[in-house]
C-alpha cells in the first residue's frame, strides 16, 4: 500500500474509513482472512500517526460492525483478539501522540475483558486533544 501522504488543510478536518475488504485481500493472496485484518490494523496505526500532519483533528475507523457477527466463530474471536492486541501495544503510544480514543458503537455483544480495556483507554486519553479517534 502506498504511504499516507497530503498537506495541511488549515481546518479541523473529519475522516472517516470504513475498514472493508482486508479479509479478501488477504485470501486472494492466499493467506488467512486474519493476516488481513492484522495488515489492516497496522495501517490504521500509520493513519493515526500521519494525520497531525495533514491536518486531521477527527478520525473515525468503522472496525467491526454488526454484519461481522454473522462470520465464522473462529474470525470474529481472532478479531477481537486482535482488538485487544491493538488497544494493549498501542496504548502508550496513543496517549504520548496526544490521541483522544473514544469507542462508539453497541458494546453489548463484545467481551467483558475487551470492553474494560476500552474503558480504560477512553480514561487514559481523556485529556488528550491533538487527534480524536473514534
């Protein structure tokens, strides 16, 4: 994938991306649907990271909707493992970036453990107001 690359807008500017497709780029390349969702992850992280720089104050990342749940039991538990990798090793770096993390969405369904640690990233970032990432 390309780099994320732009200038500055000189206004607070609001994106949104809507992460489709990562699991299907994975098996038309003959890997596991999860090495796409692992490979999308890390990109969102290079999109948090870039978006000082262009001028994003808002970020929105439409990660798992209510249609993932109609997938193999299997992907959606490595899903939210994954969910719980990410928010465990990106947590310091988000709160030193100056990122507000703010989980929108039905939390009903998700993990207890899982959705403690939103809870917990939320508070850790509260203060924060360079990006905020939704």
């Amino acid at each position: 994938m390309p780099p994320v690359t732009g200038g500055r807008t000189g206004r607070d500017t609001h994106v949104a991306i809507i992460m489709d497709g990562n699991g299907r780029w994975a098996q038309a390349r003959g890997r596991p649907r999860l090495f796409g969702h692992q490979r999308g992850a890390r990109r969102v992280r290079d999109i948090v990271e870039a978006c000082p720089g262009l001028g994003v104050r808002y970020l929105t990342i439409f990660a798992f909707s209510t249609e993932n749940w109609k997938r193999t039991q299997a992907e959606v538990a490595g899903l939210m493992s994954l969910f719980r990798r990410y928010i465990r090793s990106e947590a310091q770096q988000l709160l030193a970036a100056g990122v507000r993390v703010r989980f929108i969405g039905d939390r009903l369904r998700l993990e207890r453990r899982l959705v403690e640690m939103m809870d917990e990233l939320e508070a850790l970032t509260a203060c924060n107001n360079t990006v905020n990432l939704t």
